[in-house]
C-alpha cells in the first residue's frame, strides 16, 4: 500500500482531494492516508512515530494558519527523521518565493498548483511519479513493478525510460541536465535482455528498425561509449565503470566483430 503523510489546514481541499487520494491505484494495494490540518499536530505525530509509520510520501501546503514557513517547518522534522522521504507542495502560492523556496533550499520534487485544471489527477499523476522515481532509486527484489527491467545494480524503467545505476540516474555525459538519449538507453535495454549472449551492429541495427545501411559499426560504437561515459558521471566521473568494462564486466567488447555484451559487475 502507499502510505501518504499530507498537512492541509483548510478543510474543503481536504474534502477535494481526500477520496482521490485513498482510491487512486498507486501500486496495486489500497493506500493509507495521514491526514494533519495543523503543523504542530504534524511534527508531534513524526516525533513519535516509528521506523513501521514510515510514509511513501509526503504532501504538505506551504503556507498554513498565515506562516509562510508553516510547510518548511514540517518538511524540516520529516528530514530529520527520514532523510530520504519523497515531499510535494501542493500549494495556492506556485509563481511564488514559496515555490522557489520549496524547490531550491528544502528539497522537494515537485510543486502543485491547487487552483489548475483536473487539479486531483494531476495531484495523483505527480504521485505516482515520484512513488516510481523513489522505488527505482532504491530498488527491493520483493517490491520490483513488472514494467522495471534490473540487472544486479541497474535498473530500466520500461515505461518513463528512466535509467538508474547504484540508486543514480543516469544523465546525458555531455549535458548532465538533460537525460540520457533514446537510442543509447535503447541499446542498453536489448544488451541486458540478451545477457549474456553478444548483440553485433547488425543485430542491434534490426532490434532498433534502424536503416542497415547508415547505421555503422561506429554509430553502435558511438553509443556504447556515451553508455559508458554515463555509467562513469553515475559514479563520480573517475572512468571507474570504464576501466571494469576493460576487464570483462559492465558493456563488454566482444569478439572480432565488434559485439558488445552485457555482464553485470560483482561490486
């Protein structure tokens, strides 16, 4: 079930998005909601509970009972408590210093405007992302969605195309701003399906329905190094990942047509 923690002091946006968020299908179980309509309230709950209350998620409003720093304030106690818990605004003050604040000094991953169009799926849309991006960046056997593709360390989200090494996303190496590109995290996708048998230039040509006369040994090998550079900014930017695929694990060089394979490293 998705346990949601959410701090709202005006009760007809409670009364708006309370059924939403109790029937909206997040993973596949029903969902748990810890509703506060005051911080005070909040904070002592958080101080009390235990390492089994844990939420999912966090939902706060930013500025409640006329304090601006009313929703810091909580999402400063849930910190210190779970530092890694995933927090949204869901806010009448988005365009605003609160939003940036929200964003730039407090850590959270999104920030909602009440006053939008289909406002309660759009709320429940962010959910479910950010529920996705925290179960990928720390990935359980036992909780894995059918739609995420692993292998040891990495992870492939089939449907948002997300990419994540050690718990890492992986970025674009020449922008990290900006994600890594389609075809390379298509390339990776067909390696590790095909682990640990080699993919050669035209096998990978045909798994992308790529024109077989424009795409080279090189292109492949083009991808192949923007994969490993990836794989090496995940990790510090040391060559790291480069330097074990050298020695026969991670994106492996195989045989003299220039094949590449898939061979999850051991550390």
């Amino acid at each position: 079930m998705a346990r949601i923690f959410w701090v709202e002091d005006q009760s007809h946006w409670i009364e708006k998005f309370q059924r939403k968020l109790l029937s909206s299908d997040f993973d596949r179980r029903e969902n748990v909601l810890e509703t506060f309509k005051y911080p005070q309230a909040a904070k002592q709950w958080i101080s009390l509970a235990s390492a089994a209350d844990r939420p999912d998620i966090a939902i706060l409003d930013a500025r409640m009972s006329g304090a601006d720093d009313a929703g810091f304030s909580v999402a400063g106690a849930l910190r210190k408590k779970w530092p890694d818990l995933p927090i949204i605004y869901l806010s009448e003050h988005s365009g605003t210093g609160l939003e940036r604040d929200a964003l730039e000094k407090f850590g959270a991953l999104d920030f909602i405007a009440k006053h939008q169009r289909n406002v309660e799926e759009v709320l429940c849309w962010r959910v479910k992302a950010v529920l996705r991006q925290s179960t990928l960046s720390s990935p359980r056997a036992d909780s894995a969605p059918e739609d995420v593709l692993t292998s040891g360390a990495l992870t492939i989200d089939l449907t948002s195309w997300e990419v994540y090494w050690q718990g890492v996303k992986l970025m674009n190496p020449s922008n990290a701003k900006r994600p890594l590109p389609p075809t390379p995290r298509k390339v990776l996708r067909c390696l590790v399906e095909r682990s640990p048998r080699p993919v050669t230039t035209t096998q990978i040509a045909e798994h992308l329905d790529a024109d077989l006369e424009k795409f080279s040994y090189a292109t492949y090998r083009q991808h192949i190094k923007t994969l490993r550079r990836s794989f090496d900014a995940a990790e510090g930017g040391k060559g790291r990942f480069t330097d074990r695929c050298k020695s026969g694990a991670g994106i492996v060089t195989f045989g003299d047509e220039g094949a590449y394979c898939w061979k999850p490293p051991s550390d």
